[in-house]
C-alpha cells in the first residue's frame, strides 16, 4: 500500500510523517509520534476514550483517518499541561474535585472539557452535560466530573 505524506500539528509541535491512508489519527499519535495518553476504547467512536482537540473541536481519533488530519492543529493529553510541565486547570481540578478513578476515560474526558471551556468559558451544568456527552465513564457516576469542569471554569477566569 502507498503511503501518503502527513504534516500537522501536534502540541505545537510540527510534525512531517509518512502514513498508510487507511491509518486512524489514534494510530498515528499512538504507533508513530508515541503520544499514548490517547486510549483507545471501543474503536467506533462511542466511548470518548480517544477524544482529541482537533482545530478546536473534540474529536475521536478513533473516527479520524489520518489523511483528514492535513494541516490540522492537534492537541492530546500530552499537550495539555503547561510550559514548565505544571498542570493545567483542568487536570488540576479533576484531582481535586475526586474526578480520576480507573483513569482510562480520563485524558479524553478533560480534552472534551477543555474544548468545551476553550469555546464557553462559563457553562451551565446543562452546558457541562452536553460537552461531555461523547465521553463514557463507569466509574464516577460523572457527579464529581461536573464539578470538576465547573471548579475548572473558576479557575480559568
């Protein structure tokens, strides 16, 4: 099979790689740039699990083939914390507010929150709900999840 030529973003960081055009942007962040953070879960786009940034909007990598991420700015867990490796409001607040448990919907659980605080930054729980509605979680009962993305709104302001 042919490979094609990718240039995107990830983390701000660019990157030129060669890919099968059958790839999933998960297997490329994962298999070529080694940015793990991203989990796979159900590979169908209905767990959240794989959720990246992707110009902006949270996205299931699962359900990206990497040719459509050409010139696209990518955002994973890996790029979430700070310049000095401290970490961001968000991740900050799902360890306060008791929002990490197994851990596995986690990183795709606060790329959603932080697409959704990036576009609103002051969501009803409403709001919260809707944003996260691509994520599953079976261990939290999501209570402590809200809380966390409305602890993270403050601190953010």
């Amino acid at each position: 099979m042919k490979k094609i030529k990718l240039k995107f973003t990830v983390n701000n960081k660019p990157y030129e790689l060669e890919v099968n055009p059958n790839a999933r942007l998960l297997d490329v962040l994962r298999d070529e740039l080694n940015l793990t953070g991203t989990k796979e879960g159900c590979g169908v786009g209905e767990c959240g699990a794989c959720t990246v940034i992707m110009n902006g909007q949270a996205v299931n990598s699962c359900l990206v083939l990497a040719g459509q991420a050409q010139g696209a700015k990518i955002i994973t867990i890996e790029g979430v914390q700070g310049e000095n490796g401290e970490l961001h409001p968000i991740q900050q607040a799902f360890i306060d507010k008791g929002a990490v448990q197994c851990g596995y919907c986690t990183p795709g659980m606060i790329l959603s929150a932080k697409a959704l605080l990036d576009q609103n930054p002051n969501p009803t729980v409403e709001e919260i709900k809707e944003g996260i509605s691509g994520n599953l979680c079976r261990c939290t009962g999501y209570q402590q999840i809200i809380e966390a993305v409305q602890e993270a709104a403050k601190r953010m302001e």
